[in-house]
C-alpha cells in the first residue's frame, strides 16, 4: 500500500474519531436524544470525513415538538466541527438576524456575508422551516416573499445569478457615465463610483476577489469590461456553488403530533406516555404533514434524511434538573459562601410544576429560575440573617406548597410557585371519590378485557376537574376489540352505579357515553359489523353513492351499548374486591402506574404493549385445515 494510501487511512480514521469524541460530548450536554444524536453523526459522517466526493448538498431535517433541542444540537454541533464560523442561521419566518437589509432576502445573500465560500464546505441551518409553507390549508398558493431561492439551494446547491439586478448595476453604471460627462470638475474628481451595496453584489454576483473599496472605485468603463467577460464566460461560471454544503432543516410540524402539540396546559400527562407516542412516528407521517404545506415537488427536494425527535422522557427531565439543581445551588455557593443541600423533595416539585410534555424544556428552565433562582437567594439572606457564616451547610426541603429552609436545627418556609402541586390538591372528600371510583372502574374494566394495565390512572389533576385513564393505542382494531373498547368506555358510569346507586349516578360520565355512541355508530354504519354490510351516512351530495338509511340503526346502535354496559356493570360485580383495591389506591396516591397496577388489583397483566388478536395464529390453523382436508 502507497504512502499516500496510508495518510488517506489514517486522515479518515482520525476523522472518525472526532466524530466519535463529538457524538460523546453532545450526550454529555443534550439529555434524553442520544439516539437523535447517533443518527445525526451518522447522516453528516461522509460530509465530514471525505467532503470532496460531495457533489449536492446534505441535508437533514430535525423535526420535533417545540424545546426538544433541535436548534440546539445544530449550533453546538457547528461549533463542536470547527464550523462556527462557517455556519448560516436562518430563521424561515423571516425574522433572520445577522444580515443587512439587502442580503437577509435571500439565502444566497446571507450566505454571501458569511464566512462560507464557494464551493467549500460550509453549514446552514434553516430554522422554523414549518413556517415557510407555500400551500394554505386548502391547498391555495400562499404568497412567499423571501428565501425563494431556497428549493434551488436544496436540488443541487447551484444557484444562478440575479440578472436582473446585474441588469440594474448596469443599467446605474450607464447613468452615473452620462452625470459624469456633465458634472462641475468638484463631482467629476470623486473617488467612489459604485454605492457599497452595488458593489457588495458585483463583487459576489460576478465572483470578483477585488476588494470592496476597490470595486466601489472602479469607472464605469472597468466595469462594463467586467460585465462582458461575466456575460462571455459561459453559463457554469454563472452560478453559486454551494453543493458542498450540510444543511439542516429544523422544524415544528404540529401535523404531525396531531392533537399532542395542541395539548400546551397538559401537565398532567406521564412523560413517558408522551414519549412513547412520539416515538413510534416515522417517515411516512412527517412526509403527510409535509405534505399538507409544501408542494409535492418541494417535499421531494427535502429528501429522506428525517430525524424524528421524540417528546422527552421522564428521565431526561430528571436529569435536566438535577442537573439545574447542582448549577444554582454552586452558583449560590460562589456568591454567599454557603452550601445548599437540595433534598430530592425539591426536584420532585420542580417535576410536578414545571414539566409540560408537550412544550418540551422551556417551561421547565423558567419554572426553575422561578423556584430556585429566587429560592435560593431567599434562603441564603434567612440563613446569613441568623449568623450563617462561609462553609455552613443549609438544607433546602419542598412540601407542595413551598420551600423550606433549613440551619442549625431552625427552619422557615419560602414561598414558592407551586400552583400546579396547589390545583392537584382535592380537598372535598366527596369528589374524591366520586372521581376514584369512575376512574377505578374504566382501569379495571380495561385490564380486564384487554389484559394489560392502563398506561395512567391518574385522579389528581391540574389542568381540569375530574380524573383520566390513558391507554396504549392499537394499529388495528377487530369487532371483538371495538366492542371491548366500548364496554371500557362505559364502565365508569357503570361503577357510580354500583357503589352510589342510581340516584347518585353523575355528570361525569358525558364524555364517556359520547365516546361510546359515536364508536358504535362508526362499527354499525361504516365498518360493517352489523347486520348491513353497505357503509351508512348522511349525504346532500347526488354524486355520493352512499345508503343513507341512518335510522335504520339507531336501535342496533343503542341495544348494543345497553349490552356493553351490562357487561361491564357484570366485570365489576365479579371483581368488586379489585375495584375498592383500585379505589384505596387512587385516593391515597391520586393515581396508579402501571408497574403497581397489577399488584394492586391481584391480576395477571403481561400482554405486550403493541400486541393485536392471534391473527398469525388463526391463519396457521386455517392452513393446517386446508392441509388435513386436502389428505382426506
């Protein structure tokens, strides 16, 4: 093997080392999105290491909900790649910083008054990419005025020059020559021919490595000579090589997440359950939420490298404050000369008041500037207050309700902005309850049927009155889930029944009857798993080929939700021990995980999360019968 062989080896070799070291370092920063982060690596690997086979430029799109760190990972990873000062940041609302008037038009313009050159390696971030739709919601064209350079940029990174405004340079020239002749001796000695902005655009739409004073001095006659060698030079001098370019589309694309990026006062909600819908997305729904912006040709010049980020999980937002926690507590400590010990109280408030799934990190880091940034302070001048000196060490506990400090066996309580923990509080044992007995009662019934627990039961709410149950979504959905389906749905109007009675019987269970009636309406009169096969609907339309007898299944629809009920009302009957287990367990603790649900309730719940009916099962005994009657 050559010489020249070996340091091509050892080049790549080291190269992928650093990028090893990077990937390392981001996780030591970015919490919870180590996977997002591999991937990443992984997709700008060949970029980086032999960035002369690149001919087109790399693009990778970041989509998430909003405060998962994906504009984040891009800036550290720029400056992490020694590219800080070759990186673009766009922001596609059009509200882009860094750039003169002129150059923030386009992307060409910004990219020209950065420090990526042509037909180098450069980085460019295009941020709040979901903003820049071209189509509304009907699928009308929406008028777009900036960055309309930008699909060219992403086909090939070749970007031709502005003619028209080369023609506008000219076109000044030739003015400025006609003044020159007719002006006083005072004007015709000026040194500057070209205004700076003219000048600017001569120099990058021509590619001139004259100095910008320089060209700013040039007579018109330099000039025109200038243009005309651009004009003779061929059609492939024309253009902006940006091709060896990685660009990264950042972006939110609610579409996506459908109802979860609309759920902004959902603190209630576990983390995880978050988490785990999110991750299950792919390609193909980015692609349909794509879609419902862009047009087809726009969506396929994005290409396919997208990287889907997942709401954070409870763990990362552990980790993020303990990590918080430990930077506020030294920061005082620098300042007062005191040593903070926070107790794991304090972190679980934080958790509880500051964590919103869907929002991502920035309520949290408010939320915790909020609590410690004052509350530390507060309890460092309580503390001083009463004789603390450098190195004591002062304890800091949380009760829901606030901080407390603790010194030398004194304490004081801190007010703090726990309001979520306050709304969580229900006092009236009645509603109580009330709530645990319908929410006990829908978890139950569901386990039942479905043999796994609930994802949450949860009792104590902040951002509503009442209770919930959440549970694991399915792909596919037979008659036999559909009908259990509904009997869930019913169960907690069915156990305020049997514990209160009828009279007692609440309003609560509106959403639940709702939920019930439109699912069996949806099974009788558009899946067919009635008497009728033909789908069932209204219709003004007289090209709709639609059956539109609806009344005809009105009296199906409500014997079948009579028959559900009973049957629930029947589970709970036969499992009465389990539902007061449920029951204590909700008033104690105002929810059930489910980890503690089957120990609670005395059953044996192992199903897997994404497991449907036997039908891999039912089509092997299907085969074997075939086979049996085919030896007969």
């Amino acid at each position: 093997m050559s010489d020249s062989q070996n340091e091509l080896r050892a080049q790549l070799a080291q190269k992928n080392q650093q990028l090893q070291a990077i990937a390392t370092q981001l996780k030591t920063e970015l919490f919870g999105i180590d996977p997002i982060i591999d991937r990443v690596i992984d997709s700008v690997r060949a970029w980086y290491v032999l960035p002369e086979l690149v001919s087109r430029p790399v693009i990778v799109c970041l989509w998430g909900l909003t405060g998962t760190g994906k504009t984040q990972l891009v800036r550290r990873l720029a400056q992490l790649l020694g590219f800080y000062d070759r990186f673009v940041e766009v922001q596609m609302d059009g509200f882009s910083n860094g750039a003169g008037w002129r150059g923030a038009q386009s992307i060409s313009g910004m990219l020209a008054q950065s420090g990526v050159r042509e037909g180098e390696p450069g980085i460019l971030a295009l941020d709040e990419f979901q903003r820049f739709r071209t189509i509304d919601n009907k699928r009308g064209e929406v008028r777009v005025e900036r960055y309309q350079d930008v699909w060219a940029l992403l086909s090939d990174g070749r970007l031709p020059p502005a003619l028209s405004l080369l023609g506008d340079i000219e076109s000044a020239i030739a003015e400025a020559a006609f003044d020159a002749e007719r002006a006083d001796a005072a004007d015709a000695g000026l040194r500057f021919k070209l205004r700076s902005w003219e000048a600017q655009e001569l120099q990058r739409q021509l590619k001139l490595d004259a100095p910008l004073l320089e060209i700013m001095a040039w007579t018109p006659e330099q000039i025109q000579q200038r243009l005309r060698a651009f004009h003779e030079s061929g059609q492939q001098q024309w253009e902006t090589d940006y091709s060896r370019l990685l660009v990264f589309v950042c972006g939110n694309l609610d579409e996506m997440y459908e109802e979860l990026a609309t759920s902004v006062d959902d603190c209630d909600s576990d983390a995880d359950t978050f988490h785990s819908l999110t991750g299950k997305l792919s390609v193909i729904d980015v692609k349909q939420a794509l879609n419902r912006r862009f047009k087809p040709e726009q969506v396929a010049r994005l290409g396919n490298e997208h990287v889907i980020y997942p709401s954070l999980s409870r763990r990362a937002y552990e980790q993020l404050i303990e990590q918080d926690c430990a930077r506020y507590a030294r920061e005082t400590e620098a300042h007062c000369g005191l040593h903070f010990e926070l107790a794991a109280s304090v972190r679980e408030q934080i958790y509880a008041n500051a964590v919103f799934p869907a929002q991502g990190t920035r309520p949290l880091f408010s939320s915790l500037h909020a609590i410690l940034g004052a509350g530390l302070a507060k309890a460092a001048l309580w503390a001083l207050e009463r004789g603390a000196v450098a190195g004591d060490g002062v304890g800091l506990t949380a009760d829901g309700r606030s901080l407390v400090v603790h010194w030398r066996g004194q304490s004081q309580a801190i007010a703090a902005p726990f309001e979520i923990s306050r709304l969580r509080q229900r006092s009236n044992a009645d509603f109580r309850a009330l709530l645990a007995v319908h929410e006990a009662g829908h978890g139950l019934v569901h386990a039942l049927l479905f043999d796994r627990a609930p994802t949450e039961i949860k009792i104590h709410v902040a951002s509503f009155e009442g209770g919930y149950n959440a549970y694991t979504s399915r792909k596919v959905w037979s008659s036999r889930n559909l009908l259990d389906s509904i009997c869930t749905s019913l169960a907690g109007r069915a156990a305020e029944l049997l514990v209160f009675g009828p009279e007692m019987s609440s309003s609560g269970a509106e959403s639940d009857l709702r939920k019930a009636t439109e699912a069996a309406a949806r099974m009788l009169r558009h899946l067919g798993h009635g008497a009728r096969i033909g789908r069932v609907d209204v219709s003004v339309d007289s090209e709709d080929n639609l059956c539109t007898d609806v009344e005809a299944s009105n009296a199906p629809i409500e014997a079948l939700l009579q028959a559900e009920h009973a049957r629930a009302t029947q589970l709970l009957e036969i499992h009465r021990g389990a539902l007061l287990a449920l029951v204590d367990e909700l008033l104690a603790h105002g929810q059930v995980t489910p980890d503690r649900f089957a120990t609670v309730v005395g059953l044996p719940l192992g199903r897997p999360e994404d497991a449907l009916d036997p039908y891999a099962q039912k089509l092997a005994a299907f085969r074997a019968q075939r086979l049996e009657r085919l030896r007969a």
